[in-house]
C-alpha cells in the first residue's frame, strides 16, 4: 500500500498540485493568483518539484511578455492520486 | 458542518487544495464568439471538402486545402486567444476543437462529411451546405458539452492531444491533402 507523499505533504505544495490536474499548462503569474502566495514561495516550490520530477517548467510568452509555464507530468499526476488516496484511508481509519 | 479549516488537519488540507483548483478553473473565459466561430471554421472545412473530393480536379484539391487551412487557423486563433485570456493550456479543449473529440460531435461530423460529399457528387449544393453547417453546429455543441463536463470535474477532462500531437496531425492531414492533389 502507497503512503503519504512527503513532496507533495505540504498544503501549499498539495495546491499546487491539485491545482495543476485542471490544466495542462499554467502561466506562473496565474498560478501565483490561484494560490494566493508570493512569487518567492511559489518559485521555491515549483523548482522542488520539477527537480523532482513531478513539474515540468518552461520558458515562454503570455501577453507579450516573457513568463515560465508549469505543468503537472505523469509522474506527478501519478503521486498526486497516490497521496489523496492515502490522505482519505488515515481519514477513514480514523473516523 | 463547519471545517476547523486547520491546515494540518489532512481534511481540510484537500478542501483548500481542491479550492485552490476550482479558483483556478472557475474563472476560465472561452474567447468572444468562441462557439459560432468554431462552427464557421468547421463548415467551410467540410463544404471545401466535399466539393474537392467531388470536383476530383486539382482545383478541386486546392479548395480542400484551402479549407483545411482556414479550420486550423481558426482552431489557432481560438486557443491562442484562450491561453492569452486564461493565462492556463488546457489539451483537452485543443482536441475537442482540432478533433472534434467527443463521440456525439466525431459521429456528427464524420455523418454530416459523408452527407456532404455524396451531396457534392449528385451536385446538390443545397445539400451540402447543410450538410456543413450541420457539421459546425454539431461539433460546436459538442465542444459546449465538454465544456460544461470539464468545468464540473476539471481533472478528469483536461486531458487531450498535446499541441505537439495536433501539429504533427495537421502536417499529416495537408501531406494526405497534397499526396492526393500529386497522385489526381
């Protein structure tokens, strides 16, 4: 049985993520506006986790101006599901 | 009842995540106009194509390609100014305008196609412009289905053809388009 993910255990990292599964690709100033943090906290994360594996990142243009797209990849998406579904079995079991 | 909303608490912590998620989604806008252009685009690719097909001449071949060419630059267009507003990419969308990938808008337009081919043989242009404009109204309510489906469940319906995909189909459809042009 899968456990908790310890990346993606942190509640602004499981936004991240969370947020991530609706879209393929996320504008990184969009993605700072839907989670309510800083650029700084947000940059941090998202660099943890493309090092991870669980985020790809790239360089491009939105509304003319240069910006960094983010995505969730498969492995990501992957522990994502893995995790929530750990997260409600200790709830379960607990309740 | 009322949520602590204690972010340690491993509830509450998938709530905001997945409030989170529909901030996010929630406010996506679909560009002006975004449901009858894609049916015009849609139409004229379907009525180019039928009278090409039956026209069998190089001419013909060429007002098929044109239509190609005018579907997938309103396909652009509409993703392009959709990631501009949003600021997000979202596959799923790209294959449901591209590919009409929904069951109900694939059998539509495939039918409507066929429809609109047999009509251009038998010259009843009547027919064919229905046939057309049947193909965008259906593959445009189709998109609208999948819409309204990915704004209830966003993770279960964003996924689709990568652009990657799409562009390597789109070179693939015009090589086809002017293999037959070649070989007519």
């Amino acid at each position: 049985m899968t456990g908790l993910d310890p990346l993606i255990h942190a509640p602004t990292r499981l936004q991240l993520v969370t947020t991530l599964s609706g879209v393929s690709e996320a504008e990184f100033a969009t993605l700072r506006t839907a989670l309510e943090v800083s650029d700084s906290v947000l940059s941090k994360h998202v660099s943890a986790l493309v090092d991870a594996g669980y985020l790809h990142s790239r360089k491009g243009v939105h509304a003319g101006r240069r910006t960094t797209w983010v995505g969730l990849t498969p492995v990501g998406r992957r522990a994502l599901h893995e995790h929530v579904a750990a997260v409600r079995r200790l709830i379960d079991a607990v309740e | 009842m009322e949520s602590s909303r204690d972010p340690e608490d491993p509830l509450t912590a998938l709530n905001v995540a997945d409030d989170a998620r529909r901030r996010l989604t929630a406010g996506l806008r679909l560009p002006t106009g975004f449901y009858p252009m894609l049916a015009t685009g849609i139409a004229v690719q379907v009525g180019a194509a039928a009278y090409g097909i039956a026209a069998q001449t190089v001419t013909g071949v060429a007002v098929a390609l044109a239509g190609v060419a005018v579907f997938l630059g309103v396909a652009a267009l509409l993703l392009h100014r959709f990631s501009r507003i949003n600021g997000v990419r979202v596959d799923g969308l790209a294959s449901q305008v591209v590919l009409a990938a929904g069951a109900g808008a694939s059998v539509v337009y495939l039918g409507a196609l066929a429809v609109g081919i047999v009509a251009a043989f038998d010259s009843r242009w009547w027919l064919v412009a229905v046939a057309a404009v049947a193909a965008g109204v259906g593959c445009a309510l189709g998109a609208r289905h999948w819409w309204h489906a990915y704004r209830h469940d966003p993770a279960a319906h964003e996924r689709g053809a990568s652009p990657r995909v799409l562009g390597v189909l789109a070179v693939v459809a015009c090589l086809g388009c002017a293999a037959l042009l070649v070989l007519g």
